[in-house]
C-alpha cells in the first residue's frame, strides 16, 4: 500500500483534482476498487462499461485506469493516441495470466474452424490471437451471434464459458482458467447465507462455477447486478463477487441491505490503488502503458467487434 504521511486525504483529492485539470484527464475505476477511489473517478463501471468509455471520442488526453493491467492495456487498444496511466503498474490478473498466446496457439490449432472467443480479463497478447472478444455482461450474446454450425473456443475463463454454454445449450470448448476470488465460492456458503437471512435475494457473478451460479438467483456483472438491484422490490442482498461491489451498492441504494457471500471474497490486486497512487500517476504521468503498434493493430478488431 502507498501512504504519504504529509498529505491528508481531503489534500490528496484537491491535488487529484488540480493535476486532472491541469493533464486534460479522465479517471476510470473498475467496480471493485477501493471507495475512496470511486468517489474521485468520473466513471466507475463493469469492464463493458469501461472498454466503451474507453472508446468513446472523449477531449481526454489522458486516461487514469484505476483497476488492473489489463483494464489499462483495453483502453489503449482502444485509444491509441491518448495517453494511459496504470497508477499501479504491479496489479495484474491471476486469469489473465493463467494463459499465454502460445498455449491459445495450440488450442485454435486442435480446432483450426473453430470461432476463439477471448473474455476481456486477457493480456493484450492474447487479444492479437482471437476472433472476438466478450465482457461477462455479453458473453452470450457474443456467443449466440456465431452461428449454430461453428465450434466455439472460449478462454481464458471455463466457468465462463460453461455458464455461457449451459444457457446457450451449446458445446464450448473451453480453457481451464478461473478467477481466484470467485472460484472460491462453494453452495455450501449459499445454503449458510440462505438460513442466516432468508428474505435475501441471492446474486453471483457468471465468473463462478455453474453449480454456484444455479444456486443463485441471478448471476450476473457487475454492472448488471447495479441495475438488477436498483429495479428490484427486495430490500435485501447477498452478493456473491468481490466485494468492492457492496460500496456502489450501498451508496446508490441506501435504503437496501447487502450481505456479502463471503468476507474473504477479496482481490488483493484490486484493491492496491490508493488515492496517493492516482496522484503520483497525474503528478509525474506514469506508469504509462506502451504497447507495440502491432499489437494494438491485432487485438483491437476482435474488441471492437465486441462493442459494435
């Protein structure tokens, strides 16, 4: 964690907003970070969300990606001429980095007519070597544009891709990669939370295993879930993603109740930006993420045919 003892959070805010003004820049935050980071970004979002308003023709010339590396890498693909600040060059993605472009290589080469279908929480490398790109929030329907006749390859996310296919009713030729945090969930921990607060509603991210998401009853992105909750005459919750979630929740629905599924269910890489962290990055413009035109010219046609 980065901490100044000279500057106060409130000071750190002002610093923030001075130096955003003065770098013409926009702050993006992932729905799982930090509240004192939500509350200074002029987005806050899914990773749909965020890969749109990192496409959008904003007079930004600079983006501060709050979230994790490849969060940051998108918004370059998908921004070329803006400059791209990780305030914390060290937050990976423990999916992301359970494959590689030469593994997703040998994988399209046991299937040469099969449609690779790529989840955003992928390392842009990896974004140069599929047909399309999806976001939890639209892996089936990306899924169901391709036609019926067609193989389809998912990775990196298998419980992703077997939720996808269980709703579909369609074979995926799935990768074994999985998020940490939501692998952990267990129906054990439902039938708990279920007894403890009955008149819940109980939602999980599509990220969990398929007998976790059929216990549940909606599964759901993040984004998805703000709706769902928003709409929805119940008064309480049990969420079952990280739970950076619950601060959003809690704030835009005061009057509801939320229960995480579980306490443990934390990101450690998610949580590592701080408010210092976004004021060095605006303050001395790093960490800029620099990638080789060729890889931005390689993945970005299979994200932009995930946005169209």
């Amino acid at each position: 964690m980065s901490c100044n003892p000279n500057l106060t959070p409130q000071e750190l805010r002002e610093k923030i907003a001075e130096l955003k003004q003065k770098r013409n820049a926009i702050i993006l935050a992932h729905n799982y970070v930090l509240g004192e980071i939500q509350d200074i970004a002029d987005f806050c979002g899914d990773s749909l969300e965020l890969s749109i308003k990192a496409a959008e023709n904003t007079n930004a010339d600079t983006i501060v990606f709050c979230g994790v590396r490849f969060m940051a890498e998108t918004a370059k693909i998908l921004s070329p001429g803006k400059k791209v600040l990780l305030p914390t060059p060290d937050a990976g993605c423990a999916m992301a980095d359970m494959i590689d472009l030469n593994t997703l290589n040998k994988i399209k080469k046991q299937y040469p007519d099969a449609v690779t279908v790529c989840y955003v929480n992928s390392t842009a490398e990896v974004k140069t070597g599929v047909d399309i790109c999806c976001t939890s929030a639209n892996a089936e329907r990306i899924v169901a544009s391709i036609p019926a006749e067609k193989e389809v390859i998912m990775v990196p996310d298998g419980n992703l891709g077997a939720n996808v296919g269980n709703a579909l009713k369609r074979k995926i030729i799935r990768y074994n990669g999985f998020c940490p945090i939501h692998n952990r969930f267990t129906r054990q921990m439902i039938e708990d939370r279920r007894r403890e607060f009955p008149e819940a509603v109980v939602i999980v991210h599509p990220e969990c295993a398929p007998d976790i998401t059929a216990a549940a009853d909606a599964a759901l992105s993040t984004g998805a879930m703000l709706g769902f909750v928003k709409n929805s005459p119940a008064k309480m919750f049990i969420i079952g993603t990280e739970i950076g979630i619950i601060y959003r929740l809690r704030k835009e629905n005061p009057d509801k109740i939320f229960i995480p599924l579980t306490e443990q269910a934390i990101c450690p890489d998610m949580k590592k930006c701080e408010l210092f962290d976004v004021y060095i990055a605006l303050r001395d413009m790093k960490e800029e993420i620099i990638l080789p035109q060729e890889v931005i010219d390689s993945a970005r046609g299979a994200i932009e045919k995930m946005l169209k």
